[in-house]
C-alpha cells in the first residue's frame, strides 16, 4: 500500500504538516493492524520516511502488535526540523535567513531535543532500519543522514545504511537497485 500525503506536492487536499502526516500514517497502519494484516515494513520517502521515524518513537505501541517488528526505511530522509525548512526555503526561492533565526530562536535546538530523544528510546532496541541517502540529495544531507544512522545504532537498532550516487532527491525512489535493496531487505527478515 502507498500512501500520498494530502497536500504535499502535487497531491490535493489543503493542510500538509508533519503531524498531520504521522496522525494519517497511524490511522492506515491502525486499520491495517484491525484488518488482521501484518505489517511488515513501512518505507518512507523524503517527508515521510520522517513521519515514519516520528510516528514509532511517539507511538511505540505500533511495533507490538505485529508478529515481529516491521521494517522501517528511509530514502533519503530529511530528518532535522531545520533542515526540512532548509529544504522548503531552496525549493520556494526563500532567503535562508529563515534557517538560521529559527536555529537561533530555540534552546536547546529542535535537532538537540531529538537526536536526545532517539538515542534514549526503547523503540529502537532491535528494530530494523534500511537507510538510503543519494549523495546528490538537497534536502536529505547524507552527513545528516548518516548522523541519523549512528543515532538508530546508539538507540540499540539494527541499521543498514546505503549511499547512492548520482540520483539526486527525485530517482531514489524509482531506482532499480534501490528497489532490490528494499525488496532484499523485507525478504530476508532484514
């Protein structure tokens, strides 16, 4: 099942945050679960593979009530606040001011209340991570991306994290190898 978040991109609908994405996220995999479906992994890319990341730590109940812990993967997952502004102000021509006042604004930062939460989570003790960053991505930056994996690993996740050339923010997703590198990862119990 592939779920388009209302209102990001060219998707409709008209309220597009981050807490209406995981607040839609854990109404499917809920209605999933109720159905009597197991769900196995969950994949987000971009914008969600950060709701994915929010919706287990904020809502850990999610990971029990499967045989086994789903899978979670990220392409190319933008995962700090900031950076996701970064992102927004690059791709609307907005002056990267923005950035740095709400970085100064807030203490500690919102990266700092998060990297703290990951690592002291229970969530993450043996749940499977596939990571994917393109080293070509404006959004995702694979020094933040792999910041993020050592965080998962502190946490006690079992992450495995792959770097891709040359597709940018936009080709991770359709790509053939990655593709098999998911596909491999959910076949083999990750």
């Amino acid at each position: 099942m592939a779920i388009d978040q209302a209102a990001h991109d060219d998707s409709a609908g008209q309220e597009a945050s981050l807490g209406h994405f995981i607040a839609m996220l854990k109404a499917v995999i809920e209605s999933e679960v109720t159905a009597g479906c197991d769900v196995g992994a969950v994949i987000g890319y971009s914008f969600g593979a950060t709701a994915a990341i929010m919706l287990f730590s904020s809502h850990p109940e999610l990971l029990q009530c499967a045989a086994k812990k789903p899978a979670l993967m990220g392409l190319n997952p933008p995962f700090q606040p900031t950076t996701l502004m970064q992102g927004f102000c690059i791709q609307n021509g907005l002056p990267m001011l923005l950035v740095s006042g709400v970085r100064k604004a807030f203490v500690p930062s919102p990266e700092d209340v998060l990297k703290k939460r990951m690592t002291e989570a229970a969530w993450l003790r043996g749940l499977p991570i596939l990571i994917v960053q393109d080293g070509k991505d404006v959004v995702a930056r694979p020094r933040e991306t792999g910041e993020l994996a050592r965080m998962f690993e502190k946490g006690g996740a079992e992450v495995r994290f792959e770097r891709t050339k040359g597709l940018g923010r936009f080709k991770v997703v359709g790509n053939e190898d990655v593709l098999g590198m998911v596909g491999k990862f959910v076949g083999a119990g990750q």
